[in-house]
C-alpha cells in the first residue's frame, strides 16, 4: 500500500474516532444538566433581564474566537458554583443577526474548582480578559465541539453571523 493511501486510511480512521469522541462527550450526564438547567438562555433576552451584560468578541492570542460573551457580574462573586447560574454566556450571530447560545462559561476565582467532579481549567495572568488569575469550565451547549463538550475554546466559532462564516469559506 502507497504512502499516501496509508496516511489518507489513518486520517479516516482518526477524524472517526474524534467525532464519536465528541459525540460521546455531547452524552455526558454533567453537560446534559447543564444544557437542561440553562435552556431559558437560548433567548438572549432572558440574559439580558437576569442580569447579564454582552461584551464585544473576543479572540484568544492564538486567533481563535472566543465568541460574545454575556457576563453576569453578581454571579462572579459566588465562590461555589451552581449549574443554573453560569457567570458568562458564550453567543455566535445567527443569520438573522439574533445571538445563538453556543455555550456556558462557570468562573471563580476560588480554585483548584470542579462542576460535580469536573475540573476547571486554570487562567494565568496577565489574560485576554484583563483578569487576575481564575478558574473556568467552558460546557458546550450546541453542536458538538470537535475538541469535546468541555473544550476551552472552539476552532469553527466566528463573530460574523453565518452567512458571512459561509461566504468566507467559498
């Protein structure tokens, strides 16, 4: 068998193994709750009226998109962290130009932290948010990441509504 067939057989098997992984990662109990618990945010609307407040897009060091975020800055006070109060929401622009909830951002600044066992991920200082140090867990409540439910960052995630993210690939 040819070098490249036998790259080209790999590359199929492991894009396979990554998709079941981040479809397997979509069933896990801990971000069905969480999906469960925060629904009412699919409609920004409800952010907005519980306190949330929308800060422009943001880009990691790395290029990638971090989405807009929807911060509650009441909720950046709790130290213990509750599934039906996330302290950011992560929105990408819909077609329509109305926000689709993507995901829910927990923080505290309290740590090493876990969500019902699992574990936060660490930001150092200095951050792209301009933050002292924290603590985050990142629970993707749309499509599957190809990273995984739990995955700091999303490599597809765009501030242009999609119809532009379309136009882009073209």
């Amino acid at each position: 068998m040819s070098t490249f067939w036998w790259a080209r057989a790999v590359a199929v098997v492991l894009s396979g193994v990554a998709s079941h992984a981040a479809a397997a990662d979509m069933a896990n109990p801990l971000a069905d709750r969480v999906r469960a618990a925060n629904e009412r945010f699919a409609d920004a609307s409800v952010a907005l009226a519980e306190g949330y407040t929308p800060i422009s897009c943001l880009d990691g060091p790395d290029g990638v998109i971090t989405g807009v975020h929807y911060v509650n800055q009441k909720y950046l006070e709790d130290e213990v962290p509750a599934i039906g109060r996330p302290q950011a929401l992560m929105y990408e622009p819909g077609d329509d130009g109305h926000p689709n909830l993507v995901a829910v951002e927990y923080i505290t600044f309290k740590g090493p932290a876990w969500l019902e066992g699992q574990p936060y991920n660490y930001v150092a200082a200095p951050n792209r948010y301009g933050l002292v140090p924290f603590y985050d867990l990142l629970v993707w409540t749309g499509d599957p990441d190809p990273r995984g439910v739990f995955a700091d960052k999303s490599p597809g995630l765009t501030c242009e509504p999609a119809h532009a993210k379309q136009d882009r690939r073209d």
